[in-house]
C-alpha cells in the first residue's frame, strides 16, 4: 500500500496495483496544493498533493 494526501490534508492507502492512471495537473490547479489525479481501475478519482513523479516512485518502491 502506498499513502496519498488529499488537497485537505487527509491519508488515502491504495494498492499498487489498483492504479490505473496518474496525470499530473495543470499550473493553476497546482497553486490550490493539488498536483495529481489518481485514478483508480473501479473508475475512482482523487486529488492529491504528491507529484505524479513521486507517485510512481512510491509505487516502484513498493514492489
């Protein structure tokens, strides 16, 4: 399991292999504190702080 933060600052535990997508976002959406979108292979999206690099990172480092 890898730990994301929301843009309120809550933890969010997925499994690895659960991720389908990760997009980094836009400049502007950025500002507001959330840099990625992960999405989920059950249609699941959330708004974290990490970067999409250091996401995949977590990941890689997982298995």
């Amino acid at each position: 399991m890898i730990e994301l933060t929301d843009h309120n600052g809550y933890s969010h535990y997925f499994a690895p292999s659960a991720i389908a997508h990760v997009q980094e976002t836009s400049t502007s959406t950025q500002y507001r504190g959330i840099h990625a979108i992960v999405r989920t292979f059950d249609g699941r999206e959330t708004e974290v702080r990490e970067s999409a690099q250091s996401i995949v990172s977590k990941i890689r480092q997982s298995s």
